[in-house]
C-alpha cells in the first residue's frame, strides 16, 4: 500500500517536473512546426544560470528566502535572451524548410550551445542546494517529502492553466490558434505572424529554462545534462500528441507513472520503459493521445 | 554505362590507395582511418535512407546490433576470425530491422525519426540493465584472426584497417550499382511523390522496407567494425548522440555521392581528434557551426562544392 503511495507521489512529482519542460516543447512545435532539440540546451542553461545566481545572492547574505525569487528570475533571463537570439538570429530563416531540417537546425544548435554553456562556465560541476532543504518536509503518512516537490507540482499545475488561459481565454490565444491553423490566412489577415513566433518561442524557451532552473537545487548541475532531457521531452509530447498541451500534461503523467512504478517495482527496466511507451504509442496512434488524426494533403 | 565503369574504377584506385598508404600512416592516424571507414559505412546507409526521403535518428540501434553481435557471436558461436564477426554483425542488424521496418516503413518524416530514436532508447535501456553484457561498462571484443593470420599486435591492427577498407569498397560499389537500378531509380520518386510511385504499381512501403534493412545491414557492419577497431563495446553506441553523429556525417556529406560520406566521416574524425588535442570543449560547437552553415548554404552537402567545380569546368 505504502509502495503504491509512492509510486504515485514519485510518479506525480516526476510528471510536473517534465510538464514544465514539455509544456514549451510542444507549444514550439504547435504554433512553428518545429521539433526543437535545442530545447535540453535551454534546459541546461537555465540551470547553469539559476546556479549562478542563487550563488551571488547567497553569498552576499541576503536572506534565503529570495533565491526562489532567482531562480524564477534564472528562467525569464535565459528565455528573453536566448529565445529571441535564436529566434530571430537563425529560425526565422529556415521557416518553410522541411520539419525534419528544422530538427537538424535545431540539432546543430543544440551542439553549439553545448559547448557555449562548456565555454561560459567551466566544466566542474555546481551545487546550489538551499532552496530544495528551506522548505522542510511534508510528512504523508509513513513516507516524508520535500515541500520544494510539493512547489514543483504547484509550478507545474500553474503553467498548465496558465497556458490553458492564454490560449483559450485571451485575444492573444485567439490570433495564435489563427497562426496554427492557417499562417498565410492569418498574415492575410493582419496578423503579426513574425511576432506570434517571436512570443511563442520566448515561452517555450522560458518553460525549458524554468524546469531547468527548478532542478537546479536537486542536482549537480553538470555539462551534459540536458542531452537526456530532449529524449525524455520528445516521448511526452508525442506520447500525449505533438502540439498539444493537454497532450503534455497527459504525456507527463503517462512518463512520470510509467518511470516511478518501473523504479519501484521493477529497476531493470526503468531507462527503457518510457522509451517502449513511447514507442507503442506510435506504434498504435502515431500522432499521440490526444490529436487527431490529420488529412493527408497532397 | 560508361560512368559505371569510372564509378568502380574510381572506387578501386580508392582502394588501392587507401591500403596503400596504410603503411605510411602513424599509428593513430590509421585508427582514425579505420574508424572514419565504419562511420562512413553508416552514413552511406542514411544516404540511402535520406535520397528515399528518410532522416533516421535511430541509426545507433544497428550500430550497437552489429558491434555487439560480433562480439557476442565470437563467443557463442566460436567465430574468431574477423571476417565472419563482420559478417555476423551486418546479418544481426539487417534481421532486427526486417522486423523493426514492418512497423517503420509505414512512418514518414518527423514521426519515422522520433521512432526510430525510441527504438534505438529502449535498446540502450536494455543494454545498460543487461549485466551478462556488462552493463554501462560494455566488454571486450578481440578476433583471435583476420582470415586465419594472427591477429595480435600491429598486424591485427592493419588487418582490421584493411578488412574496413574492402567492407567500405565493396558497399559503395554495391550501393551505387543498387542505385543505378531500376529499383534504386524508386528511392527519389518515393521521396518526390509516393502516391505516383504507387500509381505506377510499384509498392513504396516495399521500397522504404528495403532500404531500412540495406541501411541497417551497412549500420551493423560499421558497428562490428568499430567494434573490431576499438577492441570494445558499450551502450553509448545506441544512444541517441550517437545516431545524432551519424546524421551529422549524412548532412556533411550531402547525397549526390557514395563516396562522400566517407570523406565526411574521415573530416569528422579528424576534426574530433586534433580538437580533442588543442580545444576539448569547443569540438561539438565547430561541429554545430559547420552543420549549420552546410544546412543554410549547402543543402547538397559539402560535396556539392567539388560537383559544381566540375561542371563549371567542362
């Protein structure tokens, strides 16, 4: 019984965390049509910048409490500058290409900033640990956890309702599913196409930068360590449907339960099991859960 | 007809070259050599799966098939020559991806790429968790012979350099025949227009079958070399890293040649190596600069350079 609380808890705590992370995975790939493997790189980036800034504030004696306040600030840093760097500096000229050479483009940069990360801050590894100890534990039942996992699911269950707002609640979302389906209608129609590309991208980077910046005080943070990540965001969201954020939040639960169940009850097949998921999801509906079969244009 | 002839011709004095200077080469440059064959022989199956309109970036899952297939086979079946290892290797790929292609040959484009990296994933997991392949840590794989002579020290070395080099000639005339045929004419018309191809009554997902298991037997036998080479296999070779590097060479290299993605691999390689040397932590940004500049500005490959020299000079 315990095992299985466990199980669900792990499974639910490992879910938002790759929510976070898939979210702008997938609103990328929904509104530009570009499968972005730089993304693990974004990932990283926020993580390298959260480390360093959790470090200055602390080591200037500010009270702890404020290295939250960083680490969101970590997220929106690396998304307003890398997002539109890239954006702007390199996608915008590949738009029309062939989705599978924007996954190549996005491929070289993700080798680019690799290194770039390698260049900036060094190869040895940083440990920012105090926000994750701050918060204490949450005792649940026999089984005790951190409250900063309670803080990721809060994080996690925030962006998908704020994604789920601004895509159906606001004019904004309204001109964005106008570029969705239809981007040379919709450029027709006065709309700043340019600009939708421009936001989403920020976003998605900011979300990417954000899970990065969230698991900064759990690990090490290391050159690398986005690589894994790309694969594991790649299952969610085509595990719950490439453009869809429902999509990634059915995804995410799907990966995190799968992932926590096979460490519980079955370690040897922990790595695979989500990629074996994966798989058979596109075995059976290889556009996902949650999207719908699409017309094949000739 | 006659450009056939020039094609095997070329690929001869390619060989002859290749083991020729093979004596002259220091030592480490002809493991790079030997190494860049493999890859190259890779790569060659992407250009055939690229030219039918495939990316794959689960190339490593046939990498890592034939590498460890040479070696496993070497122990249970008591193969201890090279040669039947490499055999062994390429056989081992091409048979998981006849049964992986009933099920890949009917994805395109994005969807083909992502399953063929959760393929490619659930290989790796599996070899990582597998203790009686040792796991994270690979073994060691170490032919006893090279066509029954000794395979021990320097002489094993150039076998085995000399093995990659008839494997690699042999594909390449083998590929560039199969492409000239009237089968191998399909691959563009499957990547330009399916549904013609299946107007004119030929079955595209046949076509996509096939190439899948060429691919994977070329992949398998790069691996097993590789896996000579070294003298040691580990699951990285199925790691998506790997495929990435693959896919790297491919786009290098462009499509128009069968020879070029073994320059490509032999200028990955040697760009791996001198980076290795002087700048461990910028080798991967130079790789992504090039890779970007030849996507942008080269969309046939670095080939392409060579090809309008050509032809602006005739």
């Amino acid at each position: 019984m315990s095992t299985l609380l466990a199980v669900l808890v792990d499974g639910v705590i490992y879910a938002s965390w790759l929510f976070i992370i898939a979210a702008g995975l997938t609103i990328i790939y929904g509104v530009m049509r570009i499968l972005n493997m730089a993304h693990g790189s974004f990932y990283a980036l926020g993580a390298y910048a959260a480390a360093s800034l959790v470090g200055v504030w602390l080591r200037g004696g500010r009270p702890p409490m404020g290295s939250y306040a960083m680490l969101a600030l970590a997220a929106i840093l690396v998304g307003v500058v890398a997002g539109p760097v890239i954006e702007r500096g390199l996608l915008r000229f590949a738009y029309g290409k062939d989705e599978v050479v924007l996954v190549l483009i996005t491929y070289a940069v993700f080798l680019i900033l690799e290194d770039a990360v390698k260049l900036a801050w060094g190869v040895e590894s940083y440990f920012v640990t105090e926000p994750y100890g701050l918060l204490g534990n949450l005792e649940m039942g026999p089984l005790s956890y951190p409250v900063y996992s309670g803080v990721l699911v809060l994080v996690a269950v925030a962006v998908g309702v704020a994604l789920r707002w601004g895509i159906y609640g606001t004019r904004y979302g309204k001109l964005l599913t106008a570029v969705i389906h239809d981007r040379e209608v919709s450029a027709a129609l006065g709309i700043d196409v340019g600009r939708v590309y421009l936001v989403t991208f920020t976003l998605g980077t900011m979300l990417a930068a954000a899970g990065g910046a969230l698991t900064a005080p759990m690990v090490s943070v290391v050159p690398g360590m986005g690589v894994e990540v790309i694969v594991l965001a790649f299952a969610v969201v085509v595990i719950g449907g490439l453009g869809s954020v429902p999509g990634a939040a059915l995804g995410s639960l799907v990966v995190g339960l799968v992932r926590s169940a096979a460490v519980h009850w079955l370690p040897q097949v922990e790595l695979f099991s989500i990629y074996l998921v994966m798989a058979l999801v596109l075995a059976f509906r290889p556009r996902g859960l949650f999207v719908a079969a699409e017309a094949r244009k000739i | 007809m006659i450009r056939r002839r020039w094609t095997t011709a070329g690929l001869g004095i390619a060989l002859v070259a290749v083991v020729g200077v093979a004596p002259l080469l220091p030592r480490w440059s002809l493991f790079v050599v030997t190494i860049s064959l493999a890859k190259g022989l890779v790569a060659l199956g992407l250009l055939l799966l690229m030219r039918t309109g495939l990316v794959s970036f689960g190339q490593g899952l046939y990498y890592a098939v034939g590498a460890y297939a040479a070696g496993v086979g070497a122990e249970a079946l008591h193969l201890s020559d090279a040669v039947p290892m490499v055999i062994l290797g390429a056989l081992a790929a091409a048979a998981v991806a006849l049964v992986l292609g009933l099920l890949l040959a009917r994805y395109r484009a994005i969807f083909f790429a992502m399953l063929s990296l959760a393929f490619s994933m659930i290989l790796y997991g599996v070899l990582v968790k597998t203790s009686a392949f040792g796991s994270t840590d690979g073994f060691n794989v170490a032919p006893k012979s090279i066509l029954g002579f000794a395979a021990a020290g320097p002489a094993g070395r150039f076998g085995v350099y000399g093995v990659a080099a008839l494997c690699a000639f042999g594909a390449t005339l083998g590929i560039d025949r199969y492409l000239r045929s009237k089968l191998g004419r399909l691959a563009p018309a499957v990547r330009d227009n399916e549904l013609r191809v299946e107007y004119m009554g030929a079955s595209v997902r046949n076509v996509v079958h096939l190439h899948l298991v060429l691919a994977a037997a070329l992949a398998g036998l790069g691996g097993a070399l590789t896996a000579l080479a070294v003298g040691h296999v580990d699951p990285e070779m199925a790691y998506w890293t790997t495929s990435g590097e693959f896919v790297f060479i491919a786009i290098l290299s462009g499509t128009s040649s069968v020879a070029a993605p073994f320059v490509g691999a032999l200028l990955l390689e040697l760009l791996r190596s001198f980076a290795y040397e002087h700048a461990p932590n910028t080798w991967q940004l130079v790789m992504g600069v090039a890779m970007l500049g030849v996507i942008l500005f080269l969309p046939e490959g670095l080939w392409s350079l060579f090809r309008r020299r050509v032809r602006s000079a005739t």
